[in-house]
C-alpha cells in the first residue's frame, strides 16, 4: 500500500473545508510557516495576484508568530478573523498549522469555524 505525502494529506484537506459552505472561496494549509497545499473555488477569481498572494500568507505566518509569544500567558490562540470589505479572512490554529481561508464578507464566519472544528478528520 502505497502512503500519501503530506501535501497530498493537506489537499484533501483543504478539499473538505472547501465544501463546508458556498461563501468559502480559498481554503490553504498552512504547516511551518509554509503553505502545505490550498484549493480554490472554481467559480472564484482571485482578488490578488500572486506576489500579494505570496505577502498574505506570509502575513498569516507572522501572525502566528505573534500569537505564539501570548500562548504562555493567555492561553493558545483558536482562530483569528480580519474582516475586508470585499473579503474576510480566517485562520483557524490546529495541534500542527492552521488552516486559512478567504470567504465572501457576507458568509457567516462562525458558523464555518464551528464546522471546521467539528470535522471527524484530521487536518
């Protein structure tokens, strides 16, 4: 039996998320401050090109590194929302890397984020 890589493993994963709700347009892993694998709408155009794709998720990882400095204190860091007018974006932490997503400003954020959290896979 043949074993699949981990960008394999995080392309499904992000396939599953994809399919949670219509309003999700961009579903990325992210493991070690990299971007394992991401998936997008096929109905969806990208609002950035792919040099401030790039700074987004490098964004999103010092994000992470921030956060990160809080944990002793406050306690681990369950997910994080910036709110756009033509986008939100969410990071969801999990026990290895996050998953980011972009979804339409009207979608319902929380109800996408219970979801994710309620998946019986490991992500």
């Amino acid at each position: 039996m043949m074993k699949s890589n981990p960008s394999t493993l995080a392309k499904k994963s992000c396939e599953t998320v994809l399919t949670l709700d219509e309003s999700i347009r961009f579903v990325g892993k992210v493991v070690d401050r990299k971007l394992l694998a991401f998936v997008r709408q096929k109905d969806s155009t990208p609002l950035l090109n792919d040099e401030l794709e790039n700074m987004a998720h490098h964004q999103a990882s010092i994000k992470i590194m921030m956060e990160e400095m809080f944990d002793d204190s406050l306690g681990m860091t369950n997910w994080m929302i910036t709110s756009k007018e033509k986008v939100k974006l969410v990071s969801v932490f999990l026990d290895e890397g996050m998953i980011i997503l972009s979804m339409e400003p009207k979608g319902n954020h929380d109800e996408i984020i219970k979801k994710i959290q309620s998946l019986n896979v490991s992500l």
